[in-house]
C-alpha cells in the first residue's frame, strides 16, 4: 500500500464520494443512493448509481465501479498515486510523499516536464532565424503574433538531433524522451527526433500541462500532419485541443473543428469556444468530455466527402452523450479558416452569421437523405420517407418526433399518423433487439461467461455466489467481518480472485483497519476494483444477518469439500486409465 491506512480513511472522509461525483455528474437521489447518467459510457436511462453509506459507485450498464479514488482514475485519466494526489489537493491534505512509491507517476510527471521543455524549444526556433519557414507558413495563414503567443506555436528545425540534444543539455535521457514520443529510437539505439521540419502545435490538458504535440510539414514529407502517440501522460481519445482555452470561454456552446488551424483560426477570429481531435476520429469519450462544459454542439467539418462522413458519425455520439447539435455547412466547400480569412474584416460577422442560422442535426440529415433520394419519382419519396422514419425513431423526445413528422407530411402530402406509425414501429423493433441484447448480456454475466477478472466463476458458480456475498458483507457491514474471518481462511477459497480479495480484506482486519474498498483500491487495478463493487452493488439492497453469513460460510465448505475430492478422483484416474489400456492390450494378444 502506497499511502498509510490512516491518510486513506482520512481521504476518503474529506472528499464524500457523493460530493466529488456530483461534480462531473448530474445526480438525482434515490432513497439513500444516487442516480445519474454514467459519464463512462453513453446511454439515454440512468444506470450510474452512487452509494454514499459505503463510498461505492457502481455502473449496470457498462459495469464501471469503484471508489472515490477510482472515480477520479477514470474520469481523470490518472494513476492510483495521482488520484490520490488530486482528492488530496481538493481536500487540503498534506500527502505523506516519503510513503509513496509512485514509479508511473514520476515517469508521467517527467515526460510532462520534457512536453514542457520541447514545447519552449519549438517556440524559441519560431521566433529565430532558423524558424523563418514556419513563421512564413504561420503568417501567411494570416496568424498574428498575439495568436502563435497565445497558442504557444512553435517550429521544429530540419535537425533530427535537434530537440534530442537540447534535451540531453537539460538532463534528460535518450530513453526518456523516447518514452515521451518526442523521440523515437534509430537504427543505432540512440534517441532520434520525431518532428523536423514542421510547424508545431502543443496540446495542453485542462490542468494547463504540454501532454502532446501536433506537427504540420512544410514541405511534402507524409503524413501531412504527425501527431504524439499514446504515453503514459496523453491519450488521443480522451482529450481535445484547445478545450483549455473553450471550457472558460463562456456560454453553453462548442464549436467542434476538424484541424488546429480551423480552431486557431476561430479564436482569433473571435470565436474562442472552438476545439478539435487530434488527428483521429470522434470517441465517445471525447463527446461526454465536451458535455461536462456545453449543452450544445456545432459540428463544423469540412464540406468534402471525408468532412461528411465524419460528421455522420460524429452525431449519434454527440446525441448519445446527452448534447444538442447542430451542424454548421460553410459555404462553397470551403473550411472555416478559408472562409473567414476570404472576407478579411467581414469575417467575424460573416461566420457569426452562419452560426446563428445553422440547422440541427435532424435537419442536415434529413436534408441529405433528400438530396439522395429523388423525391419527384415514387420510389424516391418512398425511400426518403423510410429513411426519415429512421431518422425520427432514434429520437428520444417525442414532441421532436412530432414535429417532424408534420413536417415531412406537409412536404411529401402524406398523413402524418402514417409517418408516425411507421416510426412507432421502428422504435418497438429497436428495444426488442435492445432487450435480447441485454438477455444475452445478463444470462453470460450470470454464468460467469463475460468475468474477465475471475475466470474460475464459470466452472465454480455456486461456489462464487458464496464468496461475492460474503466479501460484500464484509464491506457493506464491517460487524460480521471479524465472525467471518475467524471462520475461514484464505485458501478455502475456490475462485483466485476472491481469494486475493479475502486475503487483502483479512489483511486490513489484522492490522486494525476498517474496511471498505478505499481501504484496498491502492492493491487492486480499476478493472477489479469495478468487479468488486460490482459485487457490493448486486447485494447492497439484500439483508445481511447472522444465519445468512453462516449459511454462505457453509456453502463454500461444502463446494471446497466437493472440489477437493473431485480433484483426489481426478489424480487417480490416469492410474487407472491405464490398468484398462493394458487388459485391452491383453485381450489382443
């Protein structure tokens, strides 16, 4: 364990799960428990559900669980040791730093501290003789010098040791800046730099850090574009650029570009509320991120065919992470920094006038459902009103689906019920595969099919149920923890991952500490500590007493009974095998 027993506990008090959670999450109460949408994965019913009696949270839907620390692990994207740094920090407590051996979080804080260092490298080379390529990119995309300052622009020289050996001078190893990806590792070993020759744009978190770098080339090298790989301070899918800058520009809305130089370009243009991916295709993940800071997006890609196709898909996403959208269309194919730079000053007003005019998202794709389907012939209208059903049946609110069909049926001349009713029937075939789906989920979960952590449930069921309740009873009422740990040791546990939990748990008891699953999140990865919670979740509404734990006590003496004379029978068996092979070899002869 990383950190004393007694500065988790006092952690923990400081920062009530409901608290911290309530955060990031909209929550509503439910008897003693709280509600939510799950920030973890998208859905339209609430499955999150917050525990605050045993600090727990537990998601039914994508079966994220765990406790405070855990929460913060996931929705910030921090190791164990960095969790409890950032609760500490929202608490005003003090770490004890000599107690912590935190190998990743060192490693994270140094490749930050390298991003840092190249970050200010690039920038000086811009600002040199030698970065006179990049600037002459940069100002001929008609950036000024308050925009590259702000945005902390920067140039990477033609040099391929150039950054590598700037580094070094600052105490940095080869391997390290190869670990942070600003290098990579030549043919001889040695650290190589990965960006020359390129215009560079630093990718800042929320917390203000250089986590990565952007590199558009500047002479005909591919990719066009290059872009950090994950490390163990960035990861692509979870983060956003310029959402530093957007998430305290005001309002409820974010402009969501295709490149930096669109996001670039807005800011200076005047509108900071721009932000981009980075290099890759929208995640799900990236969409929930954008929903803690706005209520409403404005899809502004490109008008080709790659910027289109982005957009569908870009959408479901966006609505699945509970955000209005909107998608924005510039006019004559053109990208949101061409268009703005085309009418110089009339540029703002021009843009400002095409975002508040902009459709929603139903609208563009019914109106590209239409531009696919001839409607002046039957077949046409048919296939443009089926698809519009479509459309209106993945809509959640019913007043919209009204108003759309009317809609469709005042432009094609139909009866609106018609509309209505096929989309009716769209929606009732959506949540019966829904519900197989679920079925299927269910029954593998409850056979132990889908459990990853403890692959002996399968084989070991009866067995399993008996130890999940009794490790739940253990953390859900500390009281029959000490009858329970007098009664059973370790090893008369079947399935490993029970085992280790046990034993952690009887660990804690023995050193007098109280348990719950703070107490042993520091010895345990996020993909387990969901898995008990999991455990604490499915029992958290069944009465635990005195009979019921020593009715689970004797299941698992019994099924242990059970495996070990399997186990004895088994041993036997090759003996016997064989004795029969050799009377067949007999009756041969």
């Amino acid at each position: 364990m990383p950190f004393p027993d007694s500065f988790i506990q006092e952690l923990k008090f400081r920062n009530n799960i409901g608290d911290v959670v309530s955060s990031y999450v909209n929550l509503r109460r439910s008897g003693r428990n709280m509600v939510g949408l799950c920030p973890f994965h998208g859905e339209k019913t609430p499955s999150f559900h917050v525990y605050p009696d045993n600090g727990s949270f537990y998601c039914f839907g994508c079966h994220a669980g765990g406790d405070v620390i855990t929460f913060v692990r996931k929705i910030e994207h921090l190791d164990y040791v960095e969790a409890v740094r950032f609760l500490a920090d929202r608490a005003g407590m003090q770490v004890p730093e000599r107690q912590v051996d935190d190998g990743m979080a060192r490693l994270r804080m140094r490749i930050l501290e390298i991003n840092r260092e190249a970050a200010r490298f690039f920038y000086s080379v811009l600002n040199s003789q030698e970065g006179q390529p990049g600037m002459d990119y940069l100002r001929g995309r008609a950036l000024t010098q308050r925009t590259i300052r702000h945005f902390g622009l920067g140039y990477a020289p033609p040099d391929r040791f150039a950054l590598v050996n700037h580094l070094r001078r600052k105490g940095f190893s080869g391997e390290e800046v190869i670990q942070a990806n600003v290098a990579f590792r030549g043919r001889n070993g040695g650290a190589v730099d990965r960006f020359s020759n390129r215009v560079m744009f630093p990718i800042i978190d929320l917390r203000g850090n250089v986590i990565a770098f952007g590199g558009r080339v500047l002479g005909d090298a591919k990719p066009k574009y290059l872009n950090t790989s994950d490390t163990p301070a960035f990861h692509k899918s979870s983060a956003l650029f310029a959402l530093n800058f957007a998430k305290d520009a005001g309002g409820d809305q974010l402009i969501l570009a295709e490149g930096y130089m669109d996001v670039i370009s807005l800011h200076q243009a005047g509108f900071p509320t721009a932000v981009a991916t980075l290099g890759t295709a929208l995640t799900a993940e990236q969409a929930r991120l954008m929903a803690r800071y706005a209520k409403e997006i404005v899809l502004c890609y490109d008008a080709d065919t790659a910027g289109q196709n982005a957009t569908a898909r870009a959408i479901p996403m966006l609505r699945e992470a509970g955000l209005l959208v909107k998608v924005l269309t510039v006019p004559n194919g053109k990208d949101p920094d061409e268009y703005i730079r085309s009418y110089g000053d009339q540029g703002y007003a021009r843009f400002k006038n095409l975002l508040d005019t902009t459709g929603n998202d139903v609208e563009y794709r019914l109106q590209k459902l239409q531009q696919a389907n001839p409607i002046e012939e039957p077949a046409g209208r048919v296939a443009y009103l089926t698809g519009a059903a479509e459309i209106l049946a993945g809509l959640t609110n019913r007043i919209e689906q009204e108003v759309y069909a009317g809609r469709l049926a005042e432009e094609m001349s139909v009866d609106r019920s018609a509309i209505l009713r096929q989309v009716d029937s769209l929606m009732k075939k959506r949540r019966r595969e829904e519900k197989k789906k679920e079925f299927r989920e269910y029954q593998q979960e409850t056979a132990g099919l889908r459990d990853r952590v403890n692959p002996d449930k399968a084989s070991n069921l009866r067995a399993a149920a008996a130890e999940e309740a009794l490790l739940s009873a253990m953390l859900r009422y500390p009281e029959t923890a000490e009858g329970i740990a007098g009664a059973l040791s370790a090893d008369i546990f079947i399935t490993a991952f029970n085992r280790r939990v046990y034993a952690a748990l009887k660990a804690k008891l023995d050193a007098g500490t109280e348990l719950s699953l703070s107490a042993i999140s520091g010895e345990f990865s996020e993909e387990e500590i969901s898995s008990i919670a999991r455990m604490m979740a499915r029992y958290h509404d069944v009465p635990v007493s005195e009979r019921g734990v020593q009715e689970y006590i004797q299941v698992l003496k019994t099924e242990k009974a059970a495996l070990r004379a399997r186990q004895a029978a088994e041993a036997e068996q090759p003996q016997e095998l064989l004795g029969y092979l050799e009377a067949l070899r007999k009756q041969k002869k």
